[in-house]
C-alpha cells in the first residue's frame, strides 16, 4: 500500500476537491476552465504571470497546474523550473500545441516529469478524463 497516495486521496476527498491552477494569461480561457472545474467540485485559482503562478503554487496544496507554455506573462518553462523546485510532486498538465511548432512542450514531456501535454483549444472532455486519471494514480 503506498501510504503517501492514500493520505493524499483522503486530504483531497475531505476537501471540496482538488486544488487546480490554472496559469494562462488569457483571461476568457481561464474563466471557463474555472467555470468547469468548479462545477465538477474541484477548487480552482488563477494565476495570469509567472509570479502569481509560483506564489499560489508556494503558499497554497495545488494538487494540478494547467500551464500555458506560450504565454509571455507567464513564462512557462521558467515558472515550470521554479514551481517543480519547490513542488516535486505537483501534477503538472502542460497547454499548448504539440504540432510541430512547439518543441519546447515536447521535448519537456520527454526530459522531465510533466503529467500531461493538451492542445489548444482545449477539448473539456478529454481535460477532466486526463484529470481524473491523473488524480487517481
């Protein structure tokens, strides 16, 4: 039995779910994520720069960060770098688009311990199936 998982199952189902960051500096997208999230009993924050992102990340359990890689306000690899520093063990889904124009995405998921990797825009379904897994392992 791994003892940390189960802890961490209790933590989150004696909350009102888990915690999500969403870290996109659009606005509307993030809106809607919380929106979804919320109605589906996760908490959500947002976190629209690089600095936000890593001080809810250090003052707050996230149990998931939604990051956007190609947001200049938020800096992905950077704020990545800085949050998996002080949170090894968060779960990180990383959002943008792995077709070939976003080598950095791919090359992190490779080299690192990056949960998931999603395309924009972001297909809701296939975002909470990738959630719950991620929660449940």
């Amino acid at each position: 039995v791994d003892l940390e998982k189960l802890f961490n199952s209790i933590n989150r189902a004696g909350s009102d779910g888990a915690l999500i960051m969403i870290a996109d500096d659009d606005e509307e997208l993030s809106s809607h994520l919380l929106d979804e999230f919320e109605e589906k009993g996760y908490q959500g924050m947002v976190a629209k720069d690089a600095e936000t992102a890593f001080h809810i990340a250090s003052e707050n359990r996230v149990d998931i960060i939604i990051l956007d890689m190609k947001s200049e306000a938020v800096r992905g690899l950077e704020t990545y770098t800085a949050i998996r520093d002080i949170r090894p063990d968060v779960i990180v889904i990383i959002l943008s688009s792995l077709n070939g124009e976003d080598g950095e995405s791919a090359d992190l998921m490779k080299k690192s311990s990056v949960s998931a990797c999603l395309e924009k825009p972001v297909d809701m379904t296939q975002m909470l199936e990738v959630i719950n897994k991620l929660l449940d392992d």
